[in-house]
C-alpha cells in the first residue's frame, strides 16, 4: 500500500508578485514557496528586487498585483496576524539611539506581546544568542553597525516567531562576527522558517539547504544546494596540439559524451569534457594525450558551484539586455 505524504501548508507562499514603482517595475510576477523549517537563501545583484519582495512579504510595502501568504495569513488583508508571526531584520536596522539595549529589547519585547513571566528569560536567551550581552548596558548610539545588527537580529527573534525575514544579517560584521551569527542562524533552522538575504554567496554554502535567485524582478533559479553540486562534472583540459585533430582524438574516445572547445591561443586549447556516466577520466585521459605527445597544461575535474549558477544567470541576463536590436526597417520613398 502506497503512503501518501500529509499536506503541509507553506510557511512562505508567493504567487505572481509584482510592485512597480512608478514606470520601474520592481518585482516581475514572481512565485515561490518556502516549507515550515527551511532554511533558504535568497540571492541576487543589487536592484534585483530582493529587499523589495522581503518588504511585501513583512507588510511593509502594498504588492501592486499578486498574492502573497505568511505563516498562511494574506500579507494584504491579514497584515497584523502576519506581523504576530515573523521576525523582520531589515538592511539597515531601525534604533532609538538614546536607549540602552537592555531597555530597548524590553520595550521591544512588551511592544511584541513577549509574556511577563518569561520575559527576562526570552530577553536573556536572544541576548546570548546573538553575543551581546556585554553591551546590554550600552546605548545604541555608540555601538558599532556590527553590534547595531546583532541588536535587530536579537530583536527579531525575542517572540519566538514561525518566520524570520533576514536582510543582510551579516552586514557590518568582522570575520568572527559573521561566523557567529551565521552559526546562530543555523541553529534556527528547524525550528523557525528562514528568508535569508545576502550578497556573500558563501555564506548561502554555509548555512541554507536551498538557493533563489532573483534578477531583474524574476525567479530566475530555485533549487537546492544539493542539486547543484550533483550537476554533471566537467573535466577542463588544456592541452599543446593542432586544434583539430586533437578535438578529433577527444570526440573518438567511448568513454566521453561531448566536447567543447572553450578557448584557443595559438596551439594551445582548452576543452571542456564530459563523459559518460561521470567517470573521472583524468589520469587515463592524461596517459592518452602524453602518447600522442601533446603536452599538457592543465587537467582538472570541474564541479558545479553555486557561483557557478548564480554567475551564469546575472550574465545571461546582461547578454540579453546588451545583445543588439535588429535594424528598424527603412521606410519605403
């Protein structure tokens, strides 16, 4: 008997999302679900419309059409069940300088309905979490912007929320700083639902389970980390001979499935290999090419990265928008 998987409502769902700004149009009917636990990474260049979407999402902007539900509650007509239910670190976080960060997460903390009985114990816990009970005594206005994003990042979590919204939560950190809120963010995965936005495609490897590109207002990759890294390797040859009978060489062994020709300087070529099966043919292929004498300079097997993906989608989009327009047609005398 078949077992049938539970339906299980998206902690995240967005449908055909779209926010013009005037004649710019921000975000382009943009669609994407997030499971209750997931811990997802959302990418993209400046201007790709990330923070826009997080805003909607967070009820902070009006979409201009589409629908948008978190923690299953419409972000337009149900907005303050959704703020009752997500932690929202903004890019640049929002403080009352002259308070001290003890007081401020407490305000915080009755302003988000934390209740009395467990509040210095949420306020104890958010504060460790974040590292920044050393500063609890301190006023906002001198703290540093890293410790400024640890203050929003512990404010986001203080009532416990299903879904953090986290733009940027690394900026302005040191070294150890990042590696410290990025393992606390970690953590947090499982028992919260996860948006994380940022610029630092490592820190995506890191921490999250899945990636979403976005690139001039659209989705354009949503898939899991682990997808990528089981793409097809390529093994990357670089080799001293006449270009074509070497291709010819190359394209004749069984165990390879296609060759590319990558670039050509005077009698040196680089190819891009990929072989049957996803064997690795380095040191076979090395033993072949040495026989034939034709020296070789490099030999490496190439695997997919999310670099990889995320820069073939910003350039295929900067190809499109600079390939040439067709000639407008010469009117007739």
């Amino acid at each position: 008997m078949e077992t049938v998987e539970p339906m299980v409502t998206p902690a995240i769902n967005v449908h055909e999302l779209t926010k013009n700004y005037g004649p710019v149009l921000a975000v382009d009917q943009v669609s994407f679900e997030v499971r209750p636990g997931e811990l997802v990474g959302f990418l993209g260049p400046n201007g790709a419309g990330k923070s826009t979407t997080m805003r909607i999402l967070t009820t902070f902007l009006p979409a201009s059409s589409g629908y948008a539900w978190v923690a299953g509650f419409d972000v337009m007509y149900q907005s303050m069940e959704v703020r009752q239910r997500i932690g929202y670190l903004p890019e640049s976080v929002p403080l009352y300088p002259e308070m001290r960060v003890g007081e401020y997460l407490s305000y915080r903390a009755r302003l988000k309905g934390v209740e009395r009985t467990g509040r210095t114990a949420r306020l104890d816990y958010c504060m460790s979490k974040c590292r920044i009970k050393e500063v609890k005594n301190r006023l906002l206005g001198t703290l540093s912007k890293g410790y400024r994003q640890r203050v929003g990042l512990a404010d986001s979590l203080l009532a416990d929320p299903p879904v953090l919204i986290l733009d940027e939560p690394t900026s302005g950190l040191d070294p150890l700083q990042i590696r410290e809120t990025l393992n606390a963010i970690k953590e947090l995965g499982g028992q919260h639902t996860v948006l994380l936005s940022t610029h630092i495609l490592s820190e995506v490897d890191k921490v999250c389970e899945r990636v979403i590109i976005i690139n001039k207002g659209r989705i354009k990759f949503d898939g899991t980390l682990r997808s990528i890294t089981d793409r097809e390797p390529i093994l990357e040859v670089e080799v001293r001979g006449p270009l074509e009978i070497v291709t010819r060489f190359l394209q004749e062994q069984p165990e390879i499935a296609s060759v590319k020709v990558a670039s050509v300087s005077e009698d040196l070529t680089a190819f891009e290999i990929k072989t049957k099966d996803r064997k690795d043919l380095r040191e076979s292929l090395a033993v072949r090419l040495a026989a034939r004498q034709w020296p070789i300079r490099r030999l490496d097997l190439k695997r997919a990265s999310l670099e990889d993906v995320y820069t073939s989608v910003v350039r295929q989009d900067e190809q499109t928008v600079l390939a040439p327009s067709a000639p407008e047609p010469v009117p007739a005398a």
